[in-house]
C-alpha cells in the first residue's frame, strides 16, 4: 500500500502510517522547519517543501500494483474551539481541504483519510464537514467518520481527533477499537526522562534511569540518551507562580498579588498554568508553551521531548528549528500511535 501525506506538519501521521506498514511515497508541508524535520525523519519520503496549491503532480507518484491512499489533516487552527474568531467562511485557511479534492481528482486513491481536530463537525454548523463529505461522495467515494480519542490507543494524552474515511470501492470502514483497557499515565510515559532547570537547552542528555514501564521501553528502542531536552525560559515572576499549583490545578491557585499583569486574571480559560497530574493522562498537547503547561513535580514547562513522549513520538525521532518551532510542531501532530491504529485497520479492510 503507497500513500501520499498531505499538510504533513513534522511527520506525526507519516510516522503512524511508515509504523504500520504504509509506503508513504510524497509528503506536501509549507513550513520549512516541519519540511526540515520531516525529511530528517523520513528519508525516503519525497518531500514537497512548500505551498500546497503550487503542487502539480500525476499518477506517477504511485506504482499501479498497489493500493494507493490520500491522507492527512488541513491546518486546524480556523476548526479549534480555542479559536472562536477564525471559525467561520471567512478564513482562508478553512477552505484548504479544497486542496484534498484536488489531489483525490488526479490521483484517484483507492482511500482517503481527512483527520482534524473535534471542531471539523462543529464549525459554521458542520458546514465545511457537510463540505467534506458532499466532495468525496462527488468523487465515488463511500465515506465514514469517527472521532477517536488518542489515550484509547496507548497515548498518555486524552486527545480527540475527527477522521473522516472514504472508500473507492463502496467498502464502509470501520474504525480501529480501543488497544488498552486503561489509560497510560503523565508518569508511566516520562519518568524515565531526565530532569531539566528552567530554560534547559540541552538536545543530549543521559536518561535519568533505566525504563520503568513497557511504553518506555518502546519510546526509547535502541537509543542510548534523550534529545531534543529543550524547555522554554521562564522569568521569576512566572516560576513564582508555578510553586503555588498543585497537580491538577491551574491559574486559580496562584495568588491574586502575582497576577497584577493581567488585565483581568479571573477571566483566564481553566488551561492556562496547567499542572499535570502524574497519575492521569495529560491533558492535549497542543500549544503548550502559550498554555504554561507544568511539569508534574518540576516547576517548569514541558521539554520538547517530554512533549514528543506524551505524544507517542518515539526518542529515535528528531525534532528541528528554534525551540518555538519544534513545540509547534510536536503540538500540531496526529499521535503516532493512534494514526497507526487507523492505518493497520485499513490494510485489514483492504
């Protein structure tokens, strides 16, 4: 089976499909740096490195004995919750799944997977998830959709994902069930992670112990130490405010007297100043440094690696660009691990 991965962002959908036996045969990313760690990532992949609409390609691509899928998720932010002013028509960036059709047009995959966040189905009244799928079914494509929450795949997040799944052949997909029958917690995914200062700039560091559970175990394979141990640097005043949130709690639990920047801190969303909880697991991992997501028991932020962790990114894989573009990037991904639950149900279907 080949496929091509559309808005591939850093690779988190790729590396899910590579997982499961895919042969991912072009990728399509605008971002530099997501393209830099792409292609770093996954060699073999030809990369597209720039806009979508500028991509001109044919069947080509694909060798005809195979099976072919068209996948990937459009920039979501216009669909996120947390993003009320850009829900609507008038964002460009909504209209891109266009791009989808497209591409489905020329290459005519036997499937296509369209993967986005929750908010796909409730936008502008499901109008562009009506969209969706009114195009496909123009196409000949029998379509299904689910949404899946990531910790029911072994990911130490609770993360819910829409995927909308479409047939060629009339064939009606039926999702992947859940792969563990308990949540895999904040402390079975890191503890083995090494501990960081405020603002840690290291990308090689010594493991803090041997692993302690199997999903660390299978994080880590072969590699020797942790890269990518980059937290960001935080004032005093922001590290002040950390000590007093427990786990669990957030900017409710800070001091009035350290809050006088705000304008009005009582209006904070409930994720703001997030402490993890050790026993549960996290909650998304989406822009975590504008979150002031919390480690569990160090008062700090996330380092991008532990971030990759809690995203089912496995060690082996690198992140690049400044330390904003890589939290960015493991922020935007689809879990690894859930997207190759998607996949190894399709090949069973195929």
């Amino acid at each position: 089976m080949q496929a091509v991965d559309l808005f591939s962002g850093a690779g988190g959908m790729s590396e899910g499909a590579i997982a499961a036996g895919i042969d991912v045969r072009l990728a399509v990313e605008k971002d530099r740096f997501a393209g830099i760690t792409f292609q770093a990532n996954h060699p073999n992949t030809v990369l597209f490195n720039d806009d979508i609409r500028k991509l001109d390609l044919d069947q080509s691509i694909f060798d005809n004995a195979h099976l072919k899928v068209l996948f990937g998720g459009p920039p979501c932010q216009g669909f996120s919750t947390s993003n009320q002013k850009t829900r609507n028509k008038t964002n460009n960036e909504n209209w891109l799944f266009k791009e989808y059709i497209r591409i489905a047009r020329i290459l005519k995959p036997d499937w296509i997977i369209v993967e986005n966040v929750k908010g796909l189905v409730e936008t502008e009244s499901g109008f562009f998830f009506e969209a969706i799928n009114k195009e496909l079914k123009k196409l000949g494509y029998n379509s299904s959709f689910a949404i899946l929450n990531a910790a029911d795949f072994g990911v130490p997040q609770v993360r819910n994902r829409v995927f909308i799944v479409g047939s060629l052949h009339g064939i009606s997909f039926k999702f992947p069930k859940p792969t563990v029958s308990k949540y895999l917690t904040v402390k079975e995914a890191l503890s083995d992670l090494p501990a960081l200062p405020n603002g840690a700039d290291f990308d090689e560091l010594d493991y803090r112990c041997d692993t302690e559970t199997k999903y660390q175990k299978v994080m880590r394979g072969t590699e020797k130490t942790s890269r990518n141990n980059l937290v960001t640097r935080n004032n005093n005043l922001v590290l002040k405010r950390y000590q007093h949130i427990p786990e669990g709690g957030n900017w409710e639990n800070i001091p009035a007297r350290l809050m006088k920047n705000y304008k009005d801190h009582t209006r904070c969303h409930t994720g703001i100043y997030f402490r993890l909880k050790q026993n549960e697991p996290s909650v998304v991992i989406g822009n975590y440094r504008k979150n002031m997501l919390i480690h569990p028991i160090e008062n700090r932020g996330l380092s991008v690696r532990e971030a990759a962790r809690l995203q089912s990114f496995p060690d082996k894989f690198r992140f690049f660009g400044s330390i904003g573009f890589q939290q960015q990037q493991v922020g935007n991904s689809v879990p690894p691990l859930l997207a190759k639950a998607i996949f190894e149900q399709l090949k069973n279907q195929s």
